[in-house]
C-alpha cells in the first residue's frame, strides 16, 4: 500500500489569482528616456541593452493569476542575436526583416519566466 501524500494547491496555483500591471507612468517615462539617450550616444550599438532594459521593467512589473514575471535576458545574449539578425537581413537583402519581430518576440518569451 502506498503511503498518502498530502497536496496544497494554493487559488493562486489554479488560476483564481489576479493579473494586474503595477508599474507607474514616470518610472516608464524615465526608463523610456534613459533608454533613448543611451542609444543615441552610442549610435544605436547599445540598443539591445535599452530594449532589454525597457522590456525587464515592463515584465517584473506584470502579475499574471496572481503570479509575478520575471524577465531574465541579456543585453548581451541580446546583442549576438542582433548582429545575426543584422546579417541575415544584409544577406536576404531585407527579407528576414519581416521575420525580427517574430524572432525578438520568441527570444523575449524565451525568458520570461514566472518569479
């Protein structure tokens, strides 16, 4: 006979949680402008950093049935993905543009995780 095991499953593990957005209008205009200075500065170069900076505030302040995301990508992990992007729209001679926002929306969902 197998012993019993005892389960707790929280509302919020079933999905009765709430999904809310907690981040404020200035933090987001300053992220905003913080991330548009820096890429002016640096020519665009450290754009995938601003991107990545932008996309951590909005995800680390979004709460999905009760859980809280979490956003753990790289500026830097963004950057190599960049630059082979870069190429393959050089190479298609424009084509795979159609296919970078497809591909920066899969390596963002890629991670995002929940907190």
């Amino acid at each position: 006979m197998e012993p019993a095991v005892n389960v707790n499953i929280s509302n919020n593990q079933l999905g009765g949680g709430k999904s809310y957005f907690d981040g404020g209008l200035l933090s987001y205009i300053g992220w905003s402008i913080l991330g548009f200075i820096v890429t002016v500065f640096t020519l665009g170069i450290c754009f995938p950093w601003a991107l990545c900076m932008i996309y951590r505030w909005k995800i680390n302040h979004t709460v999905v049935e009760g859980r809280r995301l979490k956003f753990h990508g790289t500026a830097i992990g963004l950057f190599g993905n960049w630059i082979k992007w870069f190429l393959l729209c050089i190479i298609t001679i424009g084509i795979y543009s159609f296919w970078l926002f497809i591909a920066l929306e899969k390596w963002k969902a890629k991670h995002t995780t929940f907190e």
